[in-house]
C-alpha cells in the first residue's frame, strides 16, 4: 500500500485508543485477535461502522487467561474510541470527557500513530458477511447495562434451563482451566444481554391437542408472532438479532448468547411453511394491494402477477437471507485455520471444537429435517434452493455429516432433555378412528 493510501485511511477509518494494556493481553476487534506488546497502543484504520472489540488479560508469564470480556462499538468515519486498562479491575474502562478529547486531538494530530497497529483489512470481507444486518439499533437495543459482555456475568443465569449433554459440556468447558473464575470482573454485578424470548411452546386455551400438536411441529405462527410482537415486522432486525448473538457467543465466549442463537435458529429451522406460503402480515407496513406493492412501475399490459405471487417472492427472498447469514456463520466457525491465522487464537476457537457439533446435536437434527423440506417442496426459490445446498455441503464436508434419511420414522427421536424438541399432544386410540372407546 503506498503512504499517501494508507495515510488516508488512517484519517477516514476510526481508530480504538486502548491506554495501559498490559503486556500479553489477547485483544480482538471483529475475526482478528492479538497479543499485546510492549508499545501496542490501540488500533488504526478501522472502517466505519458495527464492530465487535474484546480481550482478555493474562497472568504475568502469558501463559493464563482469565474469561473473555467483549463489547460492540458502531465506528463512525474518523471516530476516536477511547479505553484505558484499569489496573486494579483488569478490565478497560471509558476516560472522563475532557481527557477523551485530549486524546483524540492527539491521535488525529498522529501523535499515537507509531503506536497503533492496523486494522487488517483482508479480514474486513469475513467480518462484513458475519455482520450484515447488524446496526447501532440492534446494538443498544440488545447490549446489557454498562455494555459488557462477559461469561462471568451470566454465569447463573441458565442454570435451571434444560441442557443437552453437548451443553453440559459447554458449561463445563467453560468453569475449568483457563475459563474458570477471575478477578477481571465483578461477579457481583449481573447482567445479561436484551434478548427476544422465544417461547418454547405454544399453549392456547381450548385448542384440540392435534391442533396444539401442529401448532408446535410448524413453528411458522410462532416466528410470526415473534416478528410482529418484538420486531415491527422486520425480518432484518430479527437477523441482526441472529447475528449480534452468534458474535458474542463466538467472540465474546457468552453463554447466555449461545443458549439465544440455538433458540433463534431453532425457531427459524423448524418453520415448515414459512419459507414456501405467502406471508402477507410481515409487511403490514405497507399497502397490501398490487398497485401499492407496484407503484412508481409502468407495467406492461400483457404482464399478469397476483398479490399473492408477489408477496410469495418476499417471502422466499426473506428465508433465503436466513439461510444466507447460517451459511456464513457456520464456514467462519469451522475453519480449520482460524486459530493460527489470527495471530493469538488462544482462547478464540475453543468453544467450537468437534463434540460441540455431534451428529447428535440438534442442528444435525433441524438442519435434516429443513433440507428434506426444501428437497421435497413441489415449488421452490432458486436463491433458497442453491444456498440450502450449500449449506448442506458445507457441513457434508466439514464434519462429516449425512443428511440422508434412513427409515419413515428417522429423524423423530430426540434428547429426553432436548428442551428445542417438539410438543407433541399425546392422543387416546379413540381420537384416531373418530369413535368413542369401548
């Protein structure tokens, strides 16, 4: 890169000031991490807008980590974010107002230039994929109190949940070596992110258990409910949610983030007409009549579309975003290089180690029931068709899955703890023929 580029995009790129860090503290911004060193100051040429920062501080010899602790910024151009280490607390905190514009002037007149190392822009594209509906909304509307997200402070939090052995594990993992409990953050002060509560069931007064049974197999009336009621309607803010959880999961080392992205794509998984019926009422924000989904067209005469094919489109075209934004999650969470790529990846993948994505899990499940559905619709999307295939391959080659099923009755079984499982409504002989027992 020649100076008078990089000089421009030192001035146009945000740059995160990080005062006192400690020597061989893991820091992170987004998909790259780093060892601090002795004259590391922060970091330049960051471009504006969504980003995930979070570290870990170290024992003296580097060679213990205490947990994760993680936050979302939103850069403007040319922002300065400023932290500095508290020494007692381990952890980096926000500078009084008057001291955070000293130091902006002072990395704007270049004087912490020398100091700051650049953002690696090679890495922006895997960024930009995993962060893709993600906005300043979604961030404040989510973050917890304070901003920090941290595995220490939602320690308790999940501790009466139902929990899969592979969760078990998880939680395990996460309680011992260099996991375990730290002084880099008060356990005293709890707090969680601002999630959509996804219920685990439907329950209707006075509905028939075959009803009941379907209502929770079909989890479509459910997604809607939740779009309506948490989202306005806006699919992309629910994507952005998808996202904001899987970065603090992934990232951030959350727990409580994991537990909300399994929920979220568990509901989305298991919608068995979502992805292929009209869906009319998710854009209630707009006229739902052909001139005004059409206006501002001239539409030739001999060209003939229903209501209904129009909002179809939308449908599909929303879905396949889903399983666009599960795909990319997914092929970033499974490099194989990742760690070594990253320059520091002590701590960055371990929670994503092959027992995590048995063949036992429940994505192996809702993934194999998903693409048998879009396999064996008599209609499909050509954008949903061609990404659920990739998908598909993408876990066929990586872990080795096969998705193939076996028997009428494969696919049915699930954990006896599997808290993501389908209801079903238990009938008598009787309620199957229409007559009364004898």
């Amino acid at each position: 890169m020649d100076p008078e580029t990089a000089l421009e995009l030192v001035k146009q790129g945000a740059t995160l000031l990080l005062l006192d860090v400690p020597q061989y503290t893991l820091v992170g911004i987004d998909t790259q991490m780093f060892t601090v060193g002795p004259a590391f100051k922060g970091i330049k040429m960051i471009p504006p807008g969504p980003h995930f920062v979070y570290y870990s501080s170290s024992s003296k010899d580097g060679k213990q980590f205490s947990p994760i602790v993680g936050f979302f910024v939103d850069a403007g151009p040319s922002e300065v974010i400023v932290r500095k280490w508290n020494q007692q607390e381990e952890r980096l905190v926000k500078v009084p107002e008057e001291e955070e514009e000293r130091f902006c002037q002072a990395v704007k007149s270049l004087e912490f230039d020398r100091y700051l190392g650049p953002y690696n822009l090679s890495q922006y594209r895997k960024w930009k994929r995993l962060s893709s509906y993600l906005t300043k909304t979604i961030i404040k509307q989510i973050e917890p109190i304070g901003g920090e997200i941290t595995v220490v402070r939602e320690s308790e939090m999940d501790k009466n949940s139902p929990k899969t052995s592979i969760e078990r594990a998880l939680d395990a993992q996460l309680g011992t070596g260099k996991f375990s409990a730290s002084t880099s953050v008060d356990r005293s002060k709890k707090g969680g992110c601002y999630y959509t509560t996804i219920p685990r069931v439907i329950k209707r007064k006075g509905m028939e258990g075959k009803e009941l049974t379907y209502l929770n197999l079909d989890k479509t009336e459910l997604l809607e409910s939740v779009l309506m009621k948490d989202h306005g309607g806006s699919e992309d803010l629910l994507l952005g949610e998808l996202q904001f959880a899987y970065i603090a999961f992934l990232m951030g080392q959350s727990l409580e983030a994991f537990f909300q992205w399994k929920s979220l794509v568990s509901l989305l998984l298991s919608c068995t007409e979502a992805p292929f019926r009209t869906r009319s009422h998710l854009f209630t924000k707009i006229n739902p009549t052909k001139e005004a989904l059409t206006s501002g067209f001239q539409m030739p005469e001999s060209f003939s579309v229903t209501l209904s094919e129009i909002l179809l489109a939308l449908a599909h075209m929303n879905f396949t975003q889903f399983t666009k934004v599960i795909f990319y999650q997914l092929k970033y969470g499974l490099q194989k290089d990742r760690t070594e790529s990253n320059g520091a990846g002590i701590a960055v993948s371990s929670l994503l180690d092959e027992s995590w994505f048995s063949a036992d899990s429940f994505l192996h499940r809702l993934c194999k029931d998903f693409f048998m559905l879009v396999q064996d619709a008599t209609v499909v999307d050509g954008d949903l068709l061609a990404w659920t295939r990739k998908l598909k391959e993408l876990l066929e080659k990586n872990l080795g899955w096969e998705f193939q099923q076996n028997s009428a009755v494969d696919g049915i079984y699930f954990e006896e703890d599997d808290e993501f499982a389908p209801v079903v409504e238990m009938l008598d002989e009787s309620s199957f023929d229409g007559v009364p027992a004898a």
